[in-house]
C-alpha cells in the first residue's frame, strides 16, 4: 500500500449482520474453529441449525453473510499482523529516549576539543559528535561516519536500536522451549532397575527404530515418570538423552505461555523432528494438563491437552520417516493430570518412581559421598537405616549439611577457642581487621564428617513424605510387646513371611492377604503389636486415624482414600495400619449421611485391588467389630480376624517383664524375679496390657518418693511399692465376657 493511504474496513452495518456474525461465530467454534470460506457453506450451515435466522429471506441472508465473512477475514488478516508486531521490535518508549539523550549529552561533556577537526566531506564538528555519541550507546556496532567514509549509506543510531531490540526479541523468542544436549550423565543412586529398563526402552524406540517399521510394530509414543518430588526424574531423563545421545526439547516454555502457545509448540517440535532422533519433555505434567476438579486446573489446560494432542498425532503420520520423537514427562501428582493424555498416542506407559528403600538409601548415600571425606565412625547402613521416608534430594541435602557442620571453623584445642572467641569479639567492637588475618593459621575444618554430623542434622530434619502421613519405622520390637503368641504366629505368617521371602508363598500358591483385623478389649496391645509387625518387615508404615480421612467436602473423604493408597503403592512393602477403624467404615445401612457410605466404597475398591496391590498390606483395629460394615470383613478384605483377649496369669508375667525390661537399663534379676508374683496376684485379674503399664508406673511413683524422703535408700522397687501400686489400680475392662461372647459368634 502506498504511503499515507489508510485501508478502508468493513463494519457491521445492521442488526441482521452482528446476529450472523454471533451465529457463525458459535458455528466455527461448535466446528473445530474452521472458518467459512463461501457464502453456500455459511448460508446451509445456518439453515440446519436451530437459529432464528432461518426465516429470513435468502437474498438479505446471504448480503448479510456477505459482510459477516469480509469482517471475519479482516479480523483473522489483524490477528496474523499482531502475531508478527508481537515478534518484531517494540517501539522506541520516550523515557528511552529521554536515556539516550541523557547518556548523548553526558558524552559530550567529556569531548576532547581536538576532535572537532571536519573536513569538507565529513558532517559539521556538531552533528559529527552526536553521530558518535550515538552510535557508541550501541556496542558492536559501526559509526555513522565511517560508514559514511565508506561509501555505504548509514541508517542511523534510531535504526540501529531498532535493529538491537529486534534481536533482544527474537533471543526471548527462542528461550520459550530450549534444546538441550546433554554431555555428563549426573550421578544417580538407588534407580538402577529403574534406570536400565528406562533406557533400553529409549535405546529400542530412538536407535533401533527401523526394526519397528520393517516388522510393522506400533512404537511407544510417550513415557510419563511418576513418583513424590525429589525422586530425581528430571535427572533420570537427562540421562537417558546423554546415554543415547539424543537432543532433550523441553516443552515448558511453551506451555507457560497461552497467547504464543500453538505456535511456540509448533516450533519445538519442528525442532525435535529436524534434530530427530530426539526427546520431547514436560516437567510436572500435572502443572499444565490438570483433570477438571483439581487444584491446578484452569481454562488454558484444554488448550495445552489439544495441541499437545494435535502435535503428536502429527508425530504419528511421519510413520517411516527417518528418525523418531519420544515424548517424556513427569509428574509427582499422577492423581491429579488429565486421564486423557494416558490413552493410546499420548503418554502410553506410565513407570512409578518407588520411594527408596533401605537397598536403595544405602547406594544413593555411596553415590553422594564418593567424593567426601568421612571419617572412620561414618556407617552408611546405619544412616540409610534411620533415614526411611527420605527421598534422593533429601539425602544429598543432609549429606550438604552434615559436610557444612563439619567444615566449621574450630581451633586447636578447648582452650584456644575461649581465648579466640574473646579476641574476636573484642577485634569486632573495635574494627580491627588485621586479627582476622592474623588468626587464619590458628584455625582449622574439621574435614572429615563424623557419623555425629550426620545423626545431628538426621535428628532435626523432618522429611516431605513425613508430613503426608509417613511415620519412622516403630521402634518396637516383640521384646517390648510379651505375650501375644497366637497373634504373633498368624501375623508371622500373613505379613512378614510374604515380605521377606515372597517366592516361597508364590511356589506353595498362596497370594497375600488382603488385611487383618486385630479387635478385642481396649488396653491389650493391638497398636503395639502392629508396630512390632513393621519394626520386624522393616516396612514403611503409615498410621490413619479414622476421623483423619473423613471431610465435610463432597468427594474429598473418597479421594483421600485414593491417594493414600497411592502413597502406599509408591513406597511397597508398606503397612497401612487404621486405629479405631470403625470410625470410618460403619454399616452403610446405619449411616445417617451418604459420604459415609461413599468412604466404605472406596476403601472395599480400593481393597478388592482394582489396582495392583502388591506389597500393601492393611491392618486394622477396633474394640467394636459389629460397627464395621460386613463387605469389609469378607474374605480378600479384612479376610483375617484376629482376637486379642485379656492376658492370662502367665501372660500377665511376660507382659511386666516385657514393660520392666523397656523401662529400666539393665535390670537385676532379683527384680525380674519378683514381677511373678505382682502379676499372678488375685488383684490383676482381668488386667490388660495397658493396665499392667499403669501397675508399673504407681510403683514407680512409690519408689521415687520413698528415695526422695531417703536418698540412701534403694533405687529398685521392693514389694511394699508393688503392694501400694496393687491397692491403687484397678481393671479398666469392665465386661470382658462380652468379647469372649462376640469372638464364638465371629
């Protein structure tokens, strides 16, 4: 268009025209966006739809579409020119210009008069020096002079910026998705089967892709990583491209920004398949392809979904070209990304990042302290041992801190160090900093770190999956617990035979059990003996009390349930243990609200192991085994029942003995001794565990305060503390023929 002339556009004239307008405009939207090309296409698309528009004449109809359609193309042709504005250089702002001028002037200043020497084919002395001052703003680039010196023909300081901040624009451009080629692989630890299938599967897809065509196979076309943060799946996938020696092109980018999403996608993957064979990545999958309903979805998620779809069916019809793009993402909330990307052509395979177990704990430590110097005391088992629950990143960090603790600068002995600490606050008060210099020989790292440094900064640490419900493996171990044999022997025999030799129960055919329920009168030890169970397996154990799960939320107290499975499944063996799991699973036929009954659904899915299941076991407890649901009791559930009764006299005896060894540091075993008789007397029938606990502790307060009136007195407990503890307790069971009663009927 010649210059000065303005292009004259098309406007909605009448009201006939801005309702053709609204009705085509839903009709490309309800069509896949596609717009109208002809009159006949628009006019018989109005005509099978159910607008009002129908009964208008065909000749006033059509003008009208007529317009519709020019209106239309301008907008698409003005959408295509801010799409390119958007890319070229922004114009020049005046505070810019304000600067430029500023920084000109203050040039000037500093001119050396000699300069001012102009000849005649040279600009005048003054337009001379503004030419320079400009151009020198502009590094890199050449003078207006000698350009004009030259013979060739300037375009100006304004152009050259222009052309600066075109080139600053078109550097942001590329950084929306980044093409990586990785050269080091990073140092991984406790992934090694992970690792190794992950990487033979990228071999096959990405090196050996021809074996695929020739024997017409359908190749894998994404991989989704899934596992809590910290696992080292970014790390995992970096180095499978380093190995194969792929280019790496992330994706979020172009995700994190919806207005230039379609053509920024569009230009990583032309990217991917110009640089193929290669890998397509996306971070944190469920930040950018969240379902409908969680916390991170929002309205340019479909978006993202479809495009992402678009691209890698366009992936699919290069089938036969050479080389091949592997999409690969990861996620620490599988939960919570769309269920459509985890169909067919999308991400096909999903591989679950487990919760490193001890095995695992142990090599990633070797890993990172390497290259460390530990000192003599340092035992990696022993931290890989009260490190469960710790993830890849949070090992790395306690290694870092414990190295910092041990890097602190200390001085030679005791002594020095009250000297050096006065010295030093005295040198700080005053200012004099040739102490400090002075002092530096004197000083010196503890280089090598202790298994102290270690234990200090494990002691104060709380890891993430700790505050999702995780617990330390219990410290309870079958000599704290006493008695119980019947239970012990059925627990040996459900739990802790399959997690220690599963291959053994899979020769004779027996599957692991679903669940065990330990019911009987409260006090009786059905908590202590669950954490002795997972003291023994040496499994994760996760704690639930019931009114945890429940939630006032419509479908939150079921989801709940789901991801608390999904944590147990991430971290196999693991042991679910409910207290009081009544309270969550009463009978539905009796409970007063629905979301009752849609937690007892959950947890009966959940249980029939819709999912696989292996490697969870659950272990409930309950006083009142009538309030749970009958479907949750069933076999391939709560299959297996045990009793827990009150102790007999004997039992009583390991009990206190069992209470009284946790308590005192080696006792004598006079004392040990003596505890026959307090547990067999007449006054503790009908005691529980937890109240023989209660015996124990009144004896010891009758103890203390017998020494505190004469410290010269014996510290250990004699018969009058047991008589006075015996006079003062009674049994908390009330009616312990009643669960006898139940037990015959169940």
């Amino acid at each position: 268009m010649p210059p000065g002339m303005v292009k004259s556009r098309a406007n909605l004239r009448s009201r006939i025209e801005r309702d053709v307008y609204t009705v085509l405009k839903q009709l490309e939207t309800a069509n896949g966006c596609s717009p109208f090309k002809t009159i006949t296409t628009a006019y018989d698309a109005i005509q099978r739809s159910n607008s009002s528009l129908r009964r208008q004449k065909k000749r006033i109809l059509e003008d009208a579409i007529d317009r519709v359609l020019l209106v239309r193309k301008q907008e698409a042709d003005d959408s295509s020119d801010s799409e390119a504005a958007i890319e070229e250089a922004e114009p020049e702002k005046p505070e810019d210009e304000r600067f430029l001028l500023n920084r000109q002037m203050t040039k000037l200043w500093h001119q050396d008069p000699s300069d001012n020497k102009a000849v005649s084919t040279e600009p005048s002395p003054a337009k001379k020096r503004r030419i320079q001052a400009d151009t020198e703003d502009i590094p890199g680039q050449t003078s207006a002079v000698e350009t004009v010196v030259n013979g060739n023909v300037s375009e100006g300081p304004s152009s050259l910026l222009k052309q600066d901040k075109q080139q600053t624009r078109k550097t942001q451009k590329a950084s929306r998705f980044t093409v990586e080629h990785v050269d080091e692989e990073v140092p991984l630890g406790g992934l090694g089967e992970v690792y190794g299938d992950l990487l033979e599967h990228g071999c096959r897809l990405l090196r050996f892709a021809n074996y695929y065509e020739e024997n017409g196979w359908d190749r894998t076309t994404g991989i989704l990583l899934s596992g809590p943060c910290g696992m080292g799946k970014r790390s995992l996938v970096k180095n499978v491209a380093s190995m194969l020696g792929v280019p790496l092109v992330s994706l979020n980018g172009c995700l994190e920004d919806p207005e230039r999403m379609e053509k920024s996608m569009t230009e990583a993957f032309d990217a991917a398949i110009a640089q193929a064979p290669s890998i397509v990545f996306i971070g944190e999958i469920d930040q950018y392809m969240s379902k409908t309903g969680s916390g991170n979805h929002n309205e340019h998620h479909f978006k993202a979904i479809r495009l992402f779809t678009q691209q890698m069916q366009r992936l699919k019809h290069r089938r036969g070209e050479d080389g091949y793009v592997l999409a690969m993402a990861t996620t620490s909330k599988i939960a919570d990304v769309d269920q459509g990307i985890l169909k067919t052509g999308l991400f096909e395979v999903t591989k679950q990042l487990k919760i490193p177990d001890y095995e695992a704990r142990r090599d990633i430590l070797q890993t990172v302290t390497k290259k460390k110097t530990l000192a003599e005391d340092v035992d990696l088992g022993e931290i890989a041992r009260i490190t469960h629950g710790f993830v890849a990143a949070e090992l790395v960090l306690i290694t870092k801190l414990a190295t910092e603790l041990a890097a602190k600068c200390i001085s030679e002995d005791a002594e020095a160090t009250d000297v050096c600490m006065s010295e030093m606050k005295s040198a700080i008060l005053s200012g004099n900093r040739d102490f400090f210099s002075a002092m530096r020989p004197r000083i010196r790292p503890r280089a090598p770190v202790s298994m102290q440094d270690f234990k200090s900064v494990i002691k104060d640490f709380t890891p993430s999956l700790r505050k999702e419900g995780f617990t330390v493996i219990p410290n309870v171990t079958w000599d704290q617990v006493g008695a119980l044999d019947k239970a012990r022997k059925q627990l040996h025999m459900s739990i802790i035979g399959p997690i220690k030799r599963p291959q053994v129960y899979k020769e004779f055919g027996l599957k692991q059990t679903a669940g065990i329920l330990l019911w009987g009168p409260p006090g009786c030890g059905k908590t202590l003996v669950a954490q002795a169970i997972a003291n023994e397996a040496k499994a994760s154990f996760i704690l639930i009390n019931g009114p945890e799960l429940l939630n006032k939320y419509v479908g939150e107290s079921e989801r709940a349930v789901r991801e608390l499975f999904q944590r147990a499944r991430s971290s196999t063996p693991c042991i679910l243990f409910f207290d009081e799991i009544d309270s969550i699973v009463p009978p539905r036929a009796n409970s007063s609200t629905d979301s009752g009954a849609r937690v007892v659904n959950a947890l009966l899915t959940e249980l029939d192991g819709a999912q696989d299941r292996t490697g969870v076991y659950v272990i409930g407890t309950t006083n009142r085994p009538e309030m749970i649901d009958e479907a949750i009791l069933r076999p391939g559930r709560l299959g297996v029942q045990l009793f827990i009764d009150l102790p007999t006299p004997s039992e009583r005896v390991d009990i206190l003995r069992a209470i009284y060894r946790t308590c005192h540091e080696n006792p004598s075993p006079v004392a040990m001794e003596s505890l026959s008789s307090v547990a067999q007397d007449p006054r503790c029938t009908n005691f529980s565990g937890a109240d023989l606990s209660g015996l124990h502790a009144k004896a010891a307060e009758s103890a203390l305060e017998r020494w505190m009136q004469d410290e010269t007195s014996s510290k250990e407990m004699i018969e009058a503390d047991w008589e006075f503890a015996l006079a003062n307790t009674r049994a908390s069971v009330r009616d312990p023929a009643s669960y006898r009663e139940r037990d015959m009927i169940i």
